[in-house]
C-alpha cells in the first residue's frame, strides 16, 4: 500500500531546467522524510507539486490517499504547508493571521481564538502577539508562518526549510513541536539544509539533485555508505597545515580535506583509538601544535559533500543574494 505521501515519476520542467526529472517518493504514514539537496536541486519544486501548489508535466502523485492531480482540493484540506517564503499577511497582527487561518479552515471563532493563543504561546510570540506582523523580525515571521501551518493539525505536513533563520533555542523549540506532531501519527515531509536537523527528525532521508533522487536511505545508511571514520585535526597556526598534511597523508585512505581558515585536516582513516595515537605522536615530533584533535564517524554533511559534490552549508553561505532557484522563479514570474 503507498505510503501517505506518493510520487512517481514527476518532471516538471521550466524551459530548460529539468526541476524535477523523474521523482519517486514514498513516505509511510506517521514518519518523516527529510528532503535533502543543494540550491536549485529540485525541493521547493517536489514540496510545490504535491501540495497542489504546481501541476507537474506528468507523474502521479496521492497524498493522505487523495490523488493530487485529480482532486487537489481535497488534498488541501488534508494538508498543512509552511513554505520556504512565508506566508502572512503584514498588516494583519501575529494573533489576528492565526486566527483568520482558523476561521478559513471552518473552525468556531471561539476554537480559533484558543488555537490561536496556544500557538502564540508555544512559538514563542505572545509578546508580539497584537503588533501587525510587518513588525517582526525575520525569525518572528517564519514562526507565525509555521504556527499558521499548525492551526489545524492535519494528517499530512510539508515544511519547506522550516528552521532557517531561527536562532539555535527556537530551531530546537521547533524540533520538539515537529516531534510531538510526529508522535500524534502525522505524516511529514521536510527539506532542510540542516543536516543535523534531518538526522534528529527524520525516519528516511531522500537526496535529490538535479531534480532526480541520487540517494535515499536512513541517516545511518547514509553514513554508512560514505565509509568509516576519520581523523580531524585542528593545529593551531596556519604555517601548520602544510606539515600536518604531510603527516596525515601517511596514514590516510583518501582524500585530505582542507579548511584553512578553520586550520581542520580531515581525513578518511581505518584503525581506530591506537591509529589516532599514532598521529598524535608524530605530529608531536614534527612539532605541529594542535588545537583540537579526534576521531569521528562521517557526519550527513560528509555524505551530502560526497554525494553532491559540496557541502550544503557552503550552498547556505552562496544565498547571501538570491538562489538561483529564486533567480528562475522570478524570471519566469515576469
Ligand atoms: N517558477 C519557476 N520558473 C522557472 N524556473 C523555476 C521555477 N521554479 C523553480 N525553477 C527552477 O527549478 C529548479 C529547482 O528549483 P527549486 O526551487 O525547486 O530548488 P530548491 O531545491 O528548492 O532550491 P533552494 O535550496 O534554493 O530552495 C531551479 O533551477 C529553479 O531555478
Ligand atoms: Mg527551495
């Protein structure tokens, strides 16, 4: 039986671009996805599909049962979306934007107060609360956005990007929300550029670039793939890079990665406790100082670099002006 969110199949193209080249997914009920790809690699296109938001150019795709394509607006009555640009009206206050949520989904006045006031509380803004949101500071917005997604609880959730630009305690209030979600049995599909965050929250993970799937497994499958431990080191003065490569270059299976102005050494190694002592010794005799020394499993940003080619928060640092995928979207806008 297909799963509470179902794809197969979809392309969806922009004159040349291929945002969606074929994509399958399948995400049983009551767990989430994580939807994980560098800029422009196809997610928002994946989330804007199948929220009814953006008929693909074929494929079929069924959310909470429902056939997207044929019945979209039953669909949007079983769904919640928080979209990666947020969605509240800037002259409306925090309060009044939840409660007009409310009372768009047929709920009592009287529920839509009291929903709104709880999620006011939870997220964090019932200091705001009667300030029009035009007020608020970007972190504000994104969680009125998120609260607005959460006036219903519906079976069926799709967060685009959901924590960026939230400071480290709201990511993690959010992350306790999305798990007590979870927990009620809803179904949700999330894209993130926080690795950490699809470790933490999400049951599988699915890796898309180029609008086509290039991996798809549990965090720990990932990993798994993308090969054993590795010595990081951290010496303390740049004119130390070079010789602590040399060092490492002796006892390492692949490539050393380099990050110079962090002053790391990463490199792939098998041998565990003993080998590290080993490396340890002989930076001390080539008199490399060292700030920071260990062994570590890849992380899901070691599997996203080897996957993709580069690191999801070099594609973070890239957006200091428009993606491109906002640069597509806009062109073709006007
Ligand atoms: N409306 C549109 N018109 C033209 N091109 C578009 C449109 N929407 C998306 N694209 C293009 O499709 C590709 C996928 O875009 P999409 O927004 O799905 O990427 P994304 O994975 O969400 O990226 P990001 O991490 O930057 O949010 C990009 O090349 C983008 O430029
Ligand atoms: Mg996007």
């Amino acid at each position: 039986m297909p799963g509470a969110i179902y794809a197969e199949g979809l392309v969806k193209t922009f004159g040349d671009v291929r945002a969606l080249d074929g994509v399958d997914l399948d995400v049983p009920e009551g767990t989430v996805l994580g939807l994980l790809g560098p800029n422009g690699a196809g997610k928002t296109t994946a989330v804007r599909v199948l929220t009814t938001l953006l008929r693909p150019d074929s494929g079929q795709a069924v959310v909470a049962g429902i056939d997207v394509l044929k019945y979209p607006d039953e669909v949007r009555r079983s769904i919640g979306l928080s979209g990666q640009f947020a969605a509240v009206d800037e002259y409306l206050t925090g309060r009044e934007n939840l409660r007009m949520v409310g009372q768009l989904y047929q709920m009592s006045g009287r529920d839509a107060k009291k929903r709104a006031d709880q999620l006011l509380e939870r997220f964090n803004l019932a200091d705001a609360a009667d300030r029009t949101a035009k007020t608020y500071s970007g972190g504000m917005r994104r969680r009125l956005d998120l609260a607005a997604a959460l006036v219903v609880s519906p079976p069926v959730m799709f967060m685009d990007e959901p924590t960026t630009g939230l400071d480290p305690r709201n990511r993690q209030q959010l992350w306790e929300v999305i798990q007590d979600l979870v927990a009620g049995g809803t179904t949700l599909l999330l894209t993130t550029q926080y690795l950490e965050e699809a470790d933490h929250l999400a049951h599988d993970i699915c890796v898309i670039d180029h609008g086509k799937v290039i991996a798809r497994g549990t965090s720990d499958q990932l990993k798994a793939r993308t090969g054993g431990e590795r010595v990081e080191v951290v010496v303390h003065r740049s004119d130390q890079i070079e010789p602590a490569r040399s060092v490492l270059a002796g006892y390492g299976k692949g490539e050393i990665a380099v990050s110079p102005h962090t002053r790391k050494l990463t490199v792939p190694v098998t041998g565990g406790a003993k080998l590290l002592a080993e490396v340890i010794r002989d930076l001390d005799t080539r008199g490399v100082e060292i700030d920071d020394i260990g062994l570590r499993r890849p992380t899901l940003d070691d599997v996203f670099i080897s996957l993709t080619g580069h690191a999801a928060e070099q594609a973070k640092a890239d957006e200091a002006g428009p993606t491109e995928a906002d640069r597509g979207r806009k062109e073709s806008e006007r």
